[in-house]
C-alpha cells in the first residue's frame, strides 16, 4: 500500500517507502495532493516528482536507482560538437531561456514517445509547471532557427540543483543543441548534477548513468538550500564550456561522483 497525501500538509512519507524493483510499479511513493508550488516545491526539494496520466490520481515517484548526468561528465561525441559548432556561427541560430515557456511545454506534451501511446504533461501539469516558472522556478532551455522554435527542454532548479522534465525536437538534434546548453549553464553556475528521474539509452549515450537513491539523497540535501543562480540568461560565450576536457567524449564517471 502506498500513502494518500494530506490535502493540509505538505509532508511526504520517507523515501524507504517506494514500491521496490519487484513490484508493478517500482519508485511509486504516494498518491493525491495538488499540483501547487509549494506542493512541488517540497517534492522536489527531496527527490520526489509527480508522474501519472490522464484519468489518475497524482502519482509521486521516487525510483532507486535514479539517472544523473553529472554536468562534468557531458558526453560531447565529435558530430555534436560539429553541429554545435555550426549552429553557433549561424545567423538566426540562437539559444534562448525562458522566452517561449508555455510553447515548449505543450511541446513536450506532444512529443512523440517510444513504447508511449499518450503523455504524462498533461494540461494541469502544464498549468502547475507554468505557474511555477513565473515564480522563477521552471526553465525552458530553447533552441530557435530563423525566428522558429526548433527544439528545447524544461526543468526545475532548485538551489544548485537542476532536475530535467522533458525535452522535444523540431529539427534534427536541436533538443541535444539545447541540452549542450543547458550543461554550459550548469558549468557557468556551480550546478554539478542534472536529475533525469528514470534511465534511457538516449541519456546514457550523452554521459547519464545510475546511482543509488542514498547517494542521489546526500547530493540533494547539500545542494537544494544554496542560493539558486541570479540568472539563467544564455550568452553565446558560454559555449566555451564545451572545450574543456572534462567535456570530451572520453570523459567517464567513477564511483566517487556519487560521494556527496
């Protein structure tokens, strides 16, 4: 049995409690609640986020293992390194932050996804997630081509923290154009971590790989309450962070980047 949220209180029982590998749904930790701010807030301020579909309670999830990419580790290969390099010494390619939030999120709603018939993003997410990027929470990290939206992401920062939500593509590669510059921004901040919730081959092919949910916590509680960053403008300078080593292709992780 998992636990019903308090419509009162914000208080989630503890990680121990997810549904385990072996059951139906393994990370599922509680269901009920909302969708307000402060709701997500002291979610995601402990590792839990909100996952369900259309005709579902709200569902919170806290899976163990948990996927990370760890900004340091950012696997550049050679044929993005091209295209990055391209894109930004192209005319009317440019990366820009939080402009076209709302359009990204629907966006990713209607992405089209491997093994899924629906979405997850549905329009009262959509609606919570917007709500909280006026609040300076959420960021979309967008990709545009000749005055058009190409591709891009969103996600949540917290402190230094960044926890990745979802991501979409137009054009060929913009959304890994647009994840490119969301590690430079992370480099340029201080933020070391970026949470992708559940494992995929596309994110391991770009550096992510599994830690246990003990590390993952430790990393949280010394990170989550630090100063979140002034600014998550993007300035074309930033791709410079592309070129230090700890961002080649060669670059792998090892057990102490899960040392809080």
């Amino acid at each position: 049995m998992i636990d019903w949220l308090d419509e009162a209180s914000l208080d989630f029982p503890p990680s121990a409690q997810a549904l385990g590998p072996d059951s139906d749904a393994p990370g599922l930790l509680a269901a009920g609640g909302d969708l307000s701010p402060a709701r997500l807030q002291a979610a995601y301020s402990r590792g839990i986020f909100p996952w369900y579909g259309d005709g579902q309670p709200i569902l919170w999830w806290y899976p163990d293992p948990r996927m990370v990419l760890q900004a340091r580790h950012f696997k550049l290969q050679r044929s993005l390194r091209k295209t990055i390099n391209r894109f930004a010494a192209t005319p009317g390619c440019e990366i820009r932050v939080d402009s076209a939030t709302q359009q990204v999120l629907a966006a990713c709603a209607n992405a089209p996804r491997e093994g899924q018939a629906g979405t997850w993003i549905l329009p009262e997410m959509q609606a919570a997630y917007l709500r909280w990027a006026r609040l300076g929470v959420v960021h979309s990290i967008e990709t545009w081509i000749d005055g058009e939206l190409a591709g891009g992401l969103y996600g949540v920062n917290l402190g230094r923290m960044f926890f990745g939500e979802s991501m979409f593509m137009r054009r060929t590669d913009a959304s890994k154009i647009a994840l490119a510059a969301l590690v430079c921004l992370c480099r340029e901040h201080g933020v070391e971590w970026i949470d992708c919730q559940q494992n995929t081959g596309h994110l391991a092919s770009l550096g992510a790989f599994e830690m246990p949910r003990s590390a993952f916590e430790a990393h949280l509680a010394r990170t989550v309450a630090q100063v979140a960053p002034a600014s998550w403008a993007f300035h074309p300078k930033l791709w410079r962070h592309l070129q230090a080593e700890s961002g080649t292709e060669e670059s792998t992780p090892t057990q102490r980047d899960t040392a809080p």
